[in-house]
C-alpha cells in the first residue's frame, strides 16, 4: 500500500478553531476514504502556550460528524512533533487546531495517508 502526504501546510493558530484539511477556519467535511494520521509540529509552542487538537468523524455518510478525540498540548514540548493515532475514516472526517491560551503560534502539520 503506498504511503501519501494528502494534506501539509503551516498556519498561524489562534482562538478559532483551524480544520487542517480544510485549510480554513470553516470546516468542510473531508470524504476520502483511508487510513490516516496526522503529525503536528509544536516546536514554536512556550511556556504559558496551551492548545488542542482534535478530531472529527461521522459513523454513516448519512450521519452527523462528530468529535472522536481530543488531545491538550501545553507549554514547551520535550517531544515537539505530536503524532495522533491512526484512524480509519470512511465519512465527514477532519482534524483541527485551536489556541487554547497564550500567544498564536505557528504550526506546521501533515496529514498522512495508508491506501
């Protein structure tokens, strides 16, 4: 099975939720099938700094996206690439990044694609 980026960019994030592959502050629901995962760089986060990052999916193409996960980053990271589990999506799927405290911060992320 081959290995993609689907989605890669860098943006500046702050208190309106940042849907990444959509590329907007406006979610558009995300319907390629695939086994996915995302990695973020959080290196440019401080002390003071708190973001979330979350991920959405609906269980039908019929149904409602929905929040599946959501994970807290705060301050200096050991680690600065963040690395989310692998999800397989079939529906309305998106990930996203919003700035929980501190300052905007500019983060790069990539959204990797099995199949």
């Amino acid at each position: 099975m081959a290995i993609t980026e689907a989605f890669q960019a860098s943006v500046s994030v702050g208190v309106t939720e940042y849907f990444c592959a959509s590329a907007s502050t406006t979610v558009a629901d995300q319907t390629a099938d695939g086994v996915y995962q995302t990695l973020f760089d959080l290196s440019a986060l401080a002390a003071g700094d708190t973001f979330r990052i979350r991920v959405y999916e609906a269980i039908s193409s019929a149904g409602t996206r929905r929040q599946l996960e959501e994970w807290t980053v705060s301050g200096v990271q050991v680690n600065p690439i963040y690395v989310t589990p692998t999800f397989i999506f079939l529906h309305k799927w998106e990930f996203s990044l919003t700035k929980i405290a501190g300052t905007d911060r500019s983060i790069s992320w990539s959204i990797r694609k099995v199949a």
